[in-house]
C-alpha cells in the first residue's frame, strides 16, 4: 500500500475510491503523568507523551490502511493526520485521505 500526503502519485493514473480514516483515543499513563510532571519543571522533551503520540499515528494510520484495502485500494492520497484533546486525561489522533485505485 502506498501512502502519500499528495494529491497524486507521478506517472500513475487514479481512480478515487472514497475517503478512509483510521482513529484511536489514547489515555495517559499515570506513571507517565507523575515523571512527565516532574520534567515539565525543568523543561526538555516529554519522551513518554511523545512515544504514546507515535504509537497513536501508528495505529490510526494502519486502520486507515486495514479500510482502503477493504475498499480495494493500491494507495491512499491526500494522508493528514489530526489530534485532539477528548478529555483532560486522553487524545484523539485521526488519519485519513483518499483510497485510489491505479488504472492500467
């Protein structure tokens, strides 16, 4: 499966199949809230919420893929990706784009 964050993919012709998301809703740690806590006094990276974000779009992005490939798809256009807060304890991440088709 192709990926792309393009509205094209050079030298190929597309047929749009719809649009396919992939989502999951994380919670934070409350380990990770106490050391993430401490860290936030000093400054510096939060490596604990960044990894638990990286494990986020990973996932949506292959449910994302898990639906093109039910659609029949050779690739998904136009990929974005967007976070929110669902509550003060837990995010969303999205993925989503176009499934396409290749023609000929």
């Amino acid at each position: 499966m192709l990926l792309v964050n393009t509205d094209y993919i050079t030298g190929k012709e597309l047929e749009m199949l719809g649009i396919v998301k992939g989502s999951t809703i994380q919670t934070r740690n409350i380990g990770r809230d106490i050391t993430q806590g401490f860290k936030s006094l000093v400054g510096g990276e939060l490596k604990a919420y960044n990894e638990m974000m990286n494990e986020a779009r990973a996932l949506a992005t292959k449910r994302m893929v898990e639906e093109a490939q039910a659609l029949g798809a050779d690739a998904v256009v136009n990929i974005r990706y967007a976070s929110s807060a669902i509550m003060e304890t837990a995010a969303e991440v999205i993925a989503y784009g176009t499934a396409v088709r290749f023609i000929g």
